[in-house]
C-alpha cells in the first residue's frame, strides 16, 4: 500500500519522525542470558566507555538515539563529568541513571520495603548516590525499578513493606534538584512470585502522586500479564500527565526482553497510536521513549539499530491515521469505518518514506547493511581482548 498523504500532512509526519529520538540502555551492549547461561560474544564492552562507544554507532547509522542511559553500580566509572565528555565526543548524551538495588545480597528479600531498617538504608543511600551521579552526568531522569516482594503469604506484612516503600522514596525524592525526575517502574512479577511491591501502573501512579510533580510512572512493556491492553494504560497515564517514560522490549511468556515489536508489531502500533493521538510525541511533552532489552542470541549493536527502526516505523504508521475520518467514524458509531482507518495506517509500507527521511539527513537509507559494511564489528572483535566482558552483575 502506498501512502496517499496531502503535502503538507506529510512534511508534518517527516518532521516529527526526525525529531523523535530513542534512549539506549548501557546494558544492552553487555553479555546476557537466560536464568540458565549468560552468553558471551566476541567484541563486548569491557567497561561504560565503550558501552557508550557501541552506542554511539546506533546513533551514527540511525540518526535516532542520541542518549544513553546507565546503571549503575554496574556503570560506575571513577571520573562521570570524564565519562560525559566522551560521550558527547562520539555525538551523544548520558540519559537516565538506573539504580541497582536487586543484586546484592542483603537485598534478598527487598531493598526500600526490607524489614530491616538498616537494609532500607543501604537502599536510600544508593539512590542517592545515583542522584550525585545525575548532577556530574546531566541526566534528568532517576528512573527505580525495585526487585522487593514476597514468595509466601505471611512472609511479611503487605500494609508496612507499602509503608517503609513510601517513606524511602519520600527520603529520595527531597534530594532531587529543581529539574529532576523519578520514573518508577512497576513489574507485575518476578523475582517475587506472591506478592511484587509494585506490581502495576496504578500502584506506582498512587506513589508519584504522593510524591509530587516530579515523580511519574515508567511503562515497561514486557511488565504486564498476558492480555493486558497496554495502550489502555497509555492513554490513562497520558490523560493525567504522568507518563514519564517507556522501556520498550517484547514479549511472548513474561519480561522475555525480547527486541521492541519482535512479538507483536501491532502492539507497538497501537502503543505509538495513543502517543500521537494525545500529541505526547512532541520532544518537550516529557514522555522520555528508552529500549531496555537483552540480546542474548543476535548481535548486539544491529540488534538495537533494529530495534530504533521498529519504533520508527510503528511512530510513521501511527502518524499517518486519518485522524478527521476516524473521528468521524467514531461520532458515526461506524466500528468497521473506525477499524478500516486503524488497519489502513498499519498496512501502508512506511519504509520507503523513512528511507527517504534518512537520506534527507545525510544518513544511509538502509543502517543495519551500513553498519554490517563499516567494519566497527570485526574491529572491536580484534582489539577488545584481554579484560572482563561487561554483564549481568558487571
């Protein structure tokens, strides 16, 4: 299907999809796995240098991701204004900083919601070492995701691990500077299979409105159960401004981390429709869009260079909704006239135009092909040698 746009429409959807950028995740760079085997690649990071440096050529082919974000213990580095500068060398920024409070031991059973309160401090203290990273970085975002839960009823009391949840993250959210973010993030599982301490959007909604204006949810798209209508949550987190970010991955079973509308394409498309709808596309709407996923079998730097242009193509497709007909359809009670417009947008072929985009800015219209052609691949294959690969824990 060919796009049958009017002039001006579609130099609206070129320029919003050249002002659309993507966050990458440090970690993704980095060897992962299964709960069975971590796999090792040739070439891999051995430190946050060259995770930035692998990062720096998904923004080079793609034109698309200009931040970074880092995780920290696992990106510690000894001098982060150092780090920044580097960065902003190779063409791109650090973004969020992630806190890490799920692979220590002592947080076996919870980090800000552990009965223990020397535990929770250790807990409070590392994010607020992560907020010193912020200010040496730049980044605006702390975006928590917290392992805490329980494996048995009566392991511990609901109502207080909700309670110490909600004093840590007060003692956080005071230490932020006047234009800095918490993001909280909710996993309806895993690790803790009874009870999750923030198991859903509506939980960590009621924590960022106790907060205040500074704290706003972060929608991980492989954090649901199975049937759960993702752009439901969207449009609600939307409709009271506090969607402050995405971690888009894909799913078949459960947070699979799986490369972004690997699984379900339409998914994706439906996501990005309720972001273009409520005009949250826009670079200054606060809406922060972030992969966080794991490569496990595919190599990792065109794996997410693939990954930026599945979000790219959902965002053409989601542009490209007739948005009077479908208004008009919907006021008309016309379900099939409304659905033929969805279906309409998401059957056009949008890679002919993004090709184009690409060339318009100087970039190769085919970046997984110019990146497999520069030969960054084999180089760092030969000289990273020698030192610890970075990985889960490193």
């Amino acid at each position: 299907m060919t796009i049958e746009l009017q002039t001006a429409d579609t130099t609206a959807v070129r320029e919003a999809l050249a002002a659309q950028t993507i966050e990458l995740p440090s970690w993704a760079f980095g060897n992962s796995g299964t709960r069975f085997k971590v796999f090792a690649q040739p070439g891999v990071p051995r430190d946050p240098y060259e995770k930035v440096a692998d990062a720096a050529q998904v923004h080079k082919y793609t034109g698309a991701a200009p931040r970074v974000s880092l995780h920290i213990p696992w990106d510690l580095v000894d001098d982060f204004a150092d780090l920044r500068s580097y960065a902003e060398g190779l063409g791109v920024q650090l973004g969020a900083i992630n806190s890490n409070v799920f692979q220590d031991d002592d947080y076996m059973l919870g980090s800000l919601c552990h009965p223990d309160a020397k535990v929770r401090r250790k807990a409070v203290d590392a994010h607020l070492k992560c907020i010193e990273v912020m200010h040496e970085t730049g980044s605006q975002d702390l975006k928590i995701w917290l392992a805490d839960g329980l494996n048995y009823p009566g392991q511990d009391n609901l109502r207080a691990r909700q309670d110490r949840l909600a004093e840590g993250l007060s003692e956080i959210y005071a230490a932020l500077g006047p234009h800095q973010r918490i993001i909280l993030e909710y996993k309806f599982f895993e690790p803790s299979f009874y009870s999750t301490d923030i198991p859903d959007w509506g939980t960590s909604l009621l924590h960022c409105m106790a907060l205040g204006e500074q704290a706003m949810v972060v929608l991980d798209t492989g954090h649901h159960a199975p049937g759960t209508n993702i752009e439901f949550i969207v449009a609600q987190l939307l409709r009271v401004g506090r969607l402050g970010a995405f971690d888009f991955n894909s799913r078949f079973y459960a947070d699979d981390d799986l490369m972004v509308g690997a699984a379900d394409p339409f998914q994706l498309f439906r996501i990005m429709n309720e972001i273009v709808d409520a005009d949250a596309l826009r670079p200054d709407s606060g809406v922060n869009f972030m992969l966080d996923q794991c490569h496990n079998i595919e190599p990792k730097i065109p794996a997410q260079i693939r990954s930026v242009m599945n979000v790219q193509e959902a965002t053409a497709k989601a542009l490209i909704v007739d948005r009077a007909a479908l208004h008009e359809a919907q006021q008309a009670s016309d379900v099939l006239g409304a659905h033929s417009v969805i279906m309409d947008a998401y059957n056009t072929d949008v890679r002919p135009m993004l090709a184009d985009l690409r060339r318009e800015h100087g970039l190769d219209p085919h970046p997984v092909g110019a990146y497999a052609a520069s030969g960054y691949a084999e180089r760092i294959v030969a000289e990273r040698v020698g030192g610890a690969q970075a990985g889960w824990g490193a």
